[in-house]
C-alpha cells in the first residue's frame, strides 16, 4: 500500500482535499500527480528485496501489489471520505467482492437490503452461498426485517442507498446500530450519493465502496472502483486479499480518476440542481405515473433522504404509462440523451432497468424491488436543463 500520500492538509476543506490532497511530486517537482506506468520495480541489493518481502521495509514491489499513482488517487479519496485507509480496484464489482470476500468464510451469516443492483444482488444471493455463506434478504427500509434477521449470528450487512434503480433510501444510521448490537459490520454501496452527499463512515458504517466508474470519474473514460474503511481492516484482511487475487487498479485509470476528483464536488452540485429540475418537469407530464427522486417532497423516504444526503443526487427513475413498449418509445425518440447502462457523466443516459441492468432478476422478485416495466432510470448530466426537457418532452409525446 502506499508511499504516495503526503499525510499533509487533513484539516483542509473537502474542495481543496479534492485537488490537492495526496499529492506526492517526484524530484521533477511536477505541477500535475506524475503517471507511473511500471510493472515492477528494482532493488538496491539483494538484502534490499528480501527485507521488502518479509515486511520489514515499506517500499513500492509490483504494481498489482502499489503504485505511487494509484496510491495517490487512494489517499485523496481517504481524505475526502473521512476513513482511515483505502484500496483502489480495477472496478466498482471487484470492490464490492472483495470488500466482502477478504472478510467472509463458510458457515458466516450475511444480510443484505433486496434493493441492489443486478451484480450486487448475483454475489449475495448465488456466489456467497457456493462458498458457503448464508444470506438474508430483507427489505431495507423495514427495520423490523434488519432486526429480525440480526437475531441469527451475523458477520456483514450489505446495503446500497440510495438504491439502483428505484433509489430505496436506507436508514443507514438505524442499521448500523443493529448491525453493530449483533456484532456485525456493515459495508454500504454508496456510488449514487458519492462521497460529497453522503458520508456512511460518519453515520455508522464501517467500510464503503465505490464504482469509481460513475461520478469520481464522470465522464466515462475508464473503469475504477475503491473500498475504504478502518485502518486495521484493510491492513489485515482486505490487503493478503487483495495482493493474491489480483483486482488491482491500472495506473493510468488512477490518474484519470484523480483528476476527476478535482472536479466532483463542482460536477455534482450540478448534478443535482439540474436533476431537481427535471424531476420536478416529469412530474406535470401526463403519461409519467411516478417519479422517484429523493429531492422531492413526494419522494416516499425524502425526510430521511435530507437528513443522511446533502441533495438528492443525479438520478431519476420514472414511470411510463404504458409498460416496456411505450418505455421503448420513449427512449427510442430521445435525440440528446444516449441510451447506456452506465451513469454519473457529464451526458445525459438512460436506460431500461428490467431488460438491462436488472434482466436477469425474476419479473417477481423486480416487482418486490419497485422495477416495474415501465420503469426508466435518467441518469442526468450536465447539460443546459431546458434541452434535456424538450428532448424528454418530445419522446413522452412520441410514446
């Protein structure tokens, strides 16, 4: 882990930390965080080498094990995120594996909200169980249901909030202290907030994950992801993890990343101004039935959503009337917004959640999570509003 953290600036301001914070310059006095596109690295001696793999002498070995960008790009995120220690992946899914995985063994208990997103639900409910590892499902917003499934003995709770794509708001501070009455831990999803709306660590939670892919990047270039959590976790069980298995974070996706986070507290306020805006227009359109963003007062959890989250974030899910067919219009005469899976960009992207991110949930257990067919989830970008209203508008009508 890493050499590249400056350890100064840990009482600066979150937008300074997102420039400056991490930064390590080499003797070229560098103005931008130097590229380190290596392999490997080379030893003084012999006595060198195996001094550094015995442990007794902190330096840079291979770079699936630390690099100094990559590092750079963990230590800023720390320090934006208030957490002791962070590991960057090569993507959201490793993190999220190995967040839970390097903690886990046969015969753990886990529980997990049902609201997840498609590849986060795959490992709870599929991959966990081969190894052994019992799973509960509940619902998130039902404390009763945390509660009750506490009662058996439990390692992890897995939750995502706000959730993909219906965007569920979890109590995360209500769940950690039940987790925490049972002895559990618990790790949160937390890639539609970011780490400027919402702060897990500092409502409870134990260990956070991320889809760097999303808004820390922000404008689609690369794949990333990143776990952060207490010091003593991520030396002792998520690194030997780690090291072995390999989901390490390139070095040039780690500079594009760190130079995302110079701008993600700037690109999400508008995110979210521009989100409320549309939001509140989806609302009058006659065959939109329902729309859900936690920044508005008709969002079911927006009393709770206000208190965990600064905004309400980039992210509006709607319904059509009219079911997949008329969602497929809708987004088949769109003219500015792309249809696409991935979200948090500068552009405006949507997508059917029920024949794509969530495809291969049962039709039943998607209806439990609020997906309906006429479900569409807009991630919003940063375009001018009124054009993304009447690209919006004119493909209602089309439907």
């Amino acid at each position: 882990m890493g050499q590249g953290g400056s350890g100064q600036g840990t009482a600066w301001r979150p937008q300074t930390l997102a420039v400056r914070g991490g930064l390590h310059r080499s003797e070229f006095g560098e103005t931008s965080e130097a590229l380190y596109l290596t392999s490997g690295y080379v030893y003084a001696s012999a006595e060198e080498a195996e001094a550094a793999f015995k442990g007794d002498l902190k330096r840079y070995m291979y770079s699936r094990f630390g690099n100094p960008t990559v590092a750079m790009f963990e230590e800023r995120l720390r320090l934006i995120e208030g957490a002791e220690a962070c590991r960057a992946t090569a993507t959201g899914m490793a993190a999220v594996f190995a967040a839970l995985m390097c903690q886990l063994k046969a015969g753990d208990h886990v529980v997990a909200s049902r609201a997840l997103f498609g590849s986060c639900q795959y490992i709870v409910t599929e991959l966990l169980p081969r190894y052994g590892i019992a799973t509960t499902i509940v619902d998130g917003a039902d404390l009763g249901q945390w509660k009750q499934a506490f009662a058996k003995k439990t390692r992890v709770a897995f939750v995502e909030t706000p959730s993909n794509p219906a965007l569920e708001i979890i109590d995360l501070r209500a769940v950690s202290n039940l987790a925490h009455e049972a002895g559990a831990r618990v790790v949160v999803d937390n890639v539609f907030a970011s780490p400027v709306l919402q702060k897990p660590i500092e409502l409870g939670c134990d260990i956070v994950v991320y889809s760097a892919t999303k808004h820390i990047d922000g404008q689609g270039r690369c794949l990333g992801g990143a776990i952060l959590g207490p010091a003593a976790y991520c030396n002792d069980e998520l690194t030997p993890f780690f090291r072995n298995t390999g989901p390490s974070l390139s070095p040039f996706n780690a500079w594009v990343l760190l130079k995302g986070l110079e701008t993600l507290e700037l690109r999400i306020s508008r995110h979210c101004e521009i989100a409320r805006d549309i939001a509140e227009f989806l609302s009058t359109q006659a065959n939109v039935t329902r729309v859900l963003y936690p920044g508005l007062a008709s969002h079911p959890q927006h009393e709770l959503a206000m208190r965990q989250m600064k905004a309400g974030g980039s992210m509006v899910s709607f319904e059509v009337s009219g079911g997949k067919q008329a969602a497929f219009r809708v987004l088949d005469a769109l003219k500015l917004v792309d249809i696409s899976n991935n979200l948090g960009d500068a552009k405006s992207l949507i997508c059917h959640p029920a024949t794509t991110t969530h495809q291969r949930i049962p039709p039943d257990e998607r209806a439990r999570m609020g997906i309906g067919e006429g479900l569409v989830r807009l991630s919003v970008g940063l375009e001018d509003a009124e054009d993304l209203k009447e690209d919006l508008a004119r493909a209602l009508t089309a439907a």
